[in-house]
C-alpha cells in the first residue's frame, strides 16, 4: 500500500515518515485484496497551525484511496504522533464499515446453492 505524505508548515523527518509508515500499513491487512493489485493507497496531510489559546496545533486528514471509493479521517492534537493515533482509530472504523458493506454486496451477488 502506497502512503503520499504532504506537510504544510511541518517538517516530515525521517522520524516522521517512519511513525506513519509504522502506524498506518496495518490498515493494509483490512483491503488486501485490493492493496495486492495496487489500488489502495492513503494520501495524508499534516498540518501545523496556531491557535490563540493553545499555542501550537497539528490536523491530520487522510484519504484511503480504495476502487469506487474514497475513505475519509481527521484528526486534531498538540502532537503530531498523537494526531497520526487518533486518525488511525479513525480510519480502521471506516475500513471495518467498509469491509462489512462490501462483503454484503458480495454475498448478494453469489448465486445461492441448494
């Protein structure tokens, strides 16, 4: 699975790069069927922005490109590892309903045996 990593007034250090790779190619093993044929891939964007009480602020959003269908997380924290955290969280429960929807489709489309 293919991970596109854009930053906007943050530096993606290779610690960076290594966190997200570590924390977001697990969600891999969910749509494998299409992360074997290359068609999932995660575009995410970090984010550091300041807010007038809380000093520095990091947003998190990605897509998880899968066919006919963008899945969509976002996330807010004082850290960025911790926003990565909570969009990962994000992301595996659209994944799961995903999968679930799916799967259903699926079996509807099975011709039934009997």
């Amino acid at each position: 699975m293919k991970i596109n990593i854009k930053a906007t007034q943050v530096e993606v250090t290779p610690t960076l790069n290594v966190y997200v790779e570590k924390k977001l190619s697990p969600l891999a093993k969910f749509v494998k069927q299409f992360d074997e044929t290359g068609e999932a891939e995660i575009w995410l964007e970090i984010t550091r922005s300041t807010h007038h009480k809380k000093g520095d602020v990091f947003e998190a959003s990605a897509d998880f490109r899968l066919p006919k269908k963008i899945l969509r997380a976002e996330a807010v924290s004082p850290d960025a590892h911790s926003a990565i955290d909570v969009l990962k969280n994000k992301l595996s429960v659209e994944i799961k309903k995903y999968r679930t929807q799916f799967l259903e489709i699926q079996k509807k489309r099975l011709p039934e045996k009997g």
